[in-house]
C-alpha cells in the first residue's frame, strides 16, 4: 500500500477548511458580524505581508506570479471588509430628523393664499 503524497494531504486539508469555515460564517449572528470582520481584517493584513515576503523570496516566476496575486486578493478582502464593517456601523447610528425643513416649505403654500 502506497503512503498518501502530502499534495493530497493538503488539498484534503484545504477542502475541509471551506467546509468549516463557510458553515462557521452563515452560523454567526449578526450583533457579532462587526467585530469579526475587524479580525478578518487583521488576518487578512498579516496574509498581505506573508504574500509579500513569500513573493520575495521566490525564485521561479510562477511563485512571484501566486505571490502577488495573493497580495492582491488579500488587499481585496481588507478593502471590502472596511467597507462591509463601515456599512454596519451606519445602521447602529441614529438617523437625523428633516422635519424643520419640511414644516417651512408647507408654510410656504399658506402664506401665499392670505
């Protein structure tokens, strides 16, 4: 019986990984979305430069070009992350009243009929 090679090892692993964590993220309820996106956030920063400094230290062009595709992906999920937590944090703050300016321009019809 043959060992298994690690690339399938890893591939397993990689696969299990979505698994997990696409049923740990639509399990989470929306009060704790916010500060769970300013982790990601945080991880996602450290994969920047791991991406950077794995992309560096390459030598054949196929490692740079999944180095800076990493890099690029990674600042694409900080990006929409800050915008997705920026959009959650506007329906928490309380909207302002427009009734003063509405109130004037109803007045403004009753005046012009005296």
């Amino acid at each position: 019986m043959d060992a298994v090679t690690p690339t399938v090892v890893n591939l397993i692993v990689f696969v299990l990984a979505i698994y997990v964590g696409y049923h740990v993220v639509w399990t989470v309820t929306p009060a704790l979305h916010t500060p769970l996106m300013a982790v990601t956030n945080a991880i996602s920063a450290i994969v920047i430069v791991g991406a950077m400094l794995a992309a560096a230290l390459t030598e054949t062009g196929l490692g740079k070009t999944m180095g800076v595709l990493a890099v690029a992906l990674a600042a694409v999920n900080v990006f929409g992350g800050f915008l997705v937590t920026r959009r959650m944090l506007e329906m928490f703050r309380k909207k302002e009243k427009k009734a003063p300016a509405a109130e004037g321009a109803k007045q403004l019809p009753q005046e012009a009929a005296r």
